[in-house]
C-alpha cells in the first residue's frame, strides 16, 4: 500500500497496519509512505500498466478519483453491506462515499476524513495581550496583523503541496471560486474584492510568508514563528510533539456564518492486484468500528464512520471533537468539477503564487477564470 502520510498522523497509520498484520495472520499489509508528488508521479503509469501496488492513497484531493477512472485503473469494490467483512458503506461519511462513487459503483473508500480548524499559539497570543482566539474574519485579519512583529509571522499559510486554505478565506467572504454548475465565479466582484484582502496582508502587511509548502508551514508553527495556521487534525501530534502549547479553534465565522473546508483522502485498489478478495477485507476492518475508533485516538481526526458519535472516548478526546463539531459546515472543494485536479494543480495554486507576490488581483483572476471555463467547458 503506497501512502503519502508523512506528517504528524504518519505513527497512527503505521499502527493500524500493525493491528491488521497481527490479527490477519493470512493477509499482511506493507505501507510504503512517499512523499505525495512522488505518489502522483509514479502511480498513475504504474496502475495504468498493470503494475503497482495492490492499494493505495492516490492523492489527498478526493476528485483525483475521476483521474484514475479514465485509465481503467481502479478496482470497483464489490464486499460491500453490513456483514461483518463487508466495507459498510451506508455507515462511512456520505460526503466522502459521494465522491468516490461513479456510474453507481464505488471505488474508494476514505483513509481519513477532515476539517480544518485553527491552530493558535497561546504564548504568542499572550505575548500581544490577545484574550481568545478571533471570532470573525475582521478579528482574525486584526490579530494576523498584531502578532506579527519581531521576525515572526501571524499566520502560516500554506500555498502549495498541502491541502488548499485558501478557499477558506474565500467562503468566509461570501466569495468562490466556480459555482454550482462548475463555472469560474473567482473573477467575480466579490471573489476580487475578498482576493484581495487577503493578497495585501500577505504582500504588504507580511502577515505570512511566501511560497511556503504545508510541511513549511507547519514548521514555521512548530518552531514558534507563526502564531496561527489553519490546519487540520493531522497536525496535532506534531505540534504536541514540538512542545507547542496551542489551542484549537473553530474558523472565524464569516459573512455567511461559520464555514471551513472538509478534507478526505481515497483509499483504493489498483484493478490489476492479484489480491482483490485480500485488499477488500483489509478495507473493510480499516473503516470498521475498532480500527477506526483506535486510528481518532492516535491521530486526532474525527471517525470515517458516522456510528461512532456517542463513544465516550471519542467524545471525550478534545481535538477529536474539536474536528469533528465541525463537520457539518464542512464543503470539499471543487466536488464534481470537471477536471477538478487540473484547476486545482495548473490554475488555483499558481493563481494564488501569483497575487501573494503582488501581481493585480483583478487580472490574475480573469485570466484564471478564462483556463478554469476551458478545463470544465464553461466557455470556448
């Protein structure tokens, strides 16, 4: 199984392979972790030759699915029910089983699921006479700004190779980037104009640095140059790990009330394994009760499962439910976009490369909106 879980969460992971190695004496799971462009480098050729691994976690965006079915790669899983080594679908997040459903047959299941909250560091917050944590966008603008000073940053805000933050500024104003129908809004006054506010934070007051990659900006965090990240579960037991004493809150609220990106990573099997029957049970005790309710404990992210709520070990577990209350304002970005990857890689992340290094917001955009309207057909 190829993997790209090389941050804080990479430990709980490996001890799930380690549960299912010792209770399956006939079945044995290797997980091979690589960095995720290594994975998106190297697996699709490798599946759509035949070859590869038996399972694997494509990429951390959901709509790469879509990719992988236009190669005839992917295994459509069939042990699925509710017996006991059936994947139970109809108990596993409907967001996530949505997305990875096609022409009525699944063909992932989710390895995790998501949100992304606020990360603060209280000694940073302390230190510039900050009470809480910021309840609105304008709070959390004013704060990025007051704690930056001294060679540290308010906020560490990835760019690239990570799992997108960016649209998350965009929803708390009321803007998007396509609309329901898959066409380019990023060019929008309202897009524009919340695009804008937040490039200039970036280009003039420095509130966070360039160019940064995830694993940058957890660093930045870690080492306690950064005062707030948005980030997700995964990231906690690094920081814990760093000796960080942080907080975790909800996004600020919005125009629109509390809004924040949900995040899930498919779990697939190449159509080529020579063990299909073997790689279908390991899903199913992957997403069942007791591996899943180990893999929250471990990790920090809510359950794959939507049975598991009233388990008083979850619910008792501060960044579980942290995470996991956040749920229902959760929206995965860019669900069912035609080319949703290829947005994503050729035109949102050098697009916001673009305004954080002082390019015009409003030409950017509209340039962006043109390659976005080609990709899903919107415009000629």
């Amino acid at each position: 199984m190829w993997t790209g879980f090389t941050g804080g969460d990479r430990p709980a992971y490996e001890a799930l392979i380690s549960d299912f190695n010792a209770s399956h004496k006939n079945i044995q799971v290797t997980m091979d972790v690589q960095p995720w462009d290594t994975i998106a480098q190297k697996l699709p050729a490798a599946w759509a030759t035949g070859q590869g691994p038996d399972l694997a976690t494509p990429n951390f965006d959901p709509n790469v699915i879509s990719k992988y079915l236009e190669t005839n790669s992917l295994l459509p899983l069939e042990a699925t029910g509710n017996g006991a080594t059936d994947i139970n679908v109809d108990k596993l997040a409907p967001s996530a089983i949505k997305a990875f459903t096609a022409k009525g047959k699944l063909y992932a299941v989710p390895a995790n699921i998501a949100t992304l909250q606020l990360y603060y560091s209280k000694k940073a917050f302390a230190a510039a006479g900050i009470a809480d944590a910021p309840k609105t966008v304008t709070e959390f603008q004013d704060d990025a700004k007051k704690l930056t000073a001294g060679g540290n940053y308010g906020l560490a805000l990835a760019d690239h190779e990570t799992i997108q933050m960016w649209p998350v500024l965009q929803w708390l104003d009321g803007a998007d980037i396509v609309d329901t129908k898959g066409c380019a809004v990023i060019d929008s006054a309202k897009s524009v104009s919340s695009l804008t506010t937040w490039a200039n934070l970036v280009t003039k007051d420095k509130v966070a640095p360039v160019g940064k990659t995830g694993a940058e900006a957890d660093s930045l965090f870690s080492a306690g140059k950064a005062a707030m990240e948005i980030n997700g579960p995964w990231a906690a037991a690094g920081f814990k790990s760093a000796g960080v004493d942080f907080g975790v809150a909800a996004i600020p609220a919005g125009v629109n009330g509390t809004v924040t990106l949900a995040s899930t990573v498919p779990l697939a099997i190449g159509k080529s394994t020579k063990h299909p029957k073997e790689a279908q049970e390991f899903l199913a005790w992957y997403t069942g009760k007791s591996a899943q309710t180990k893999f929250a404990l471990a990790s920090g992210f809510p359950p794959v499962r939507t049975d598991l709520g009233a388990d008083a070990q979850l619910s008792g577990n501060a960044i579980v439910s942290s995470f996991a209350a956040a749920l229902p304002t959760a929206r995965l970005y860019l669900p069912g976009v035609t080319g949703a990857t290829q947005v994503d890689s050729e035109i949102y992340v050098p697009f916001i490369g673009q305004i954080t290094r002082g390019e015009d917001v409003a030409k950017a955009a509209a340039d962006a909106a043109k390659k976005i309207d080609a990709i899903t057909g919107c415009r000629g």
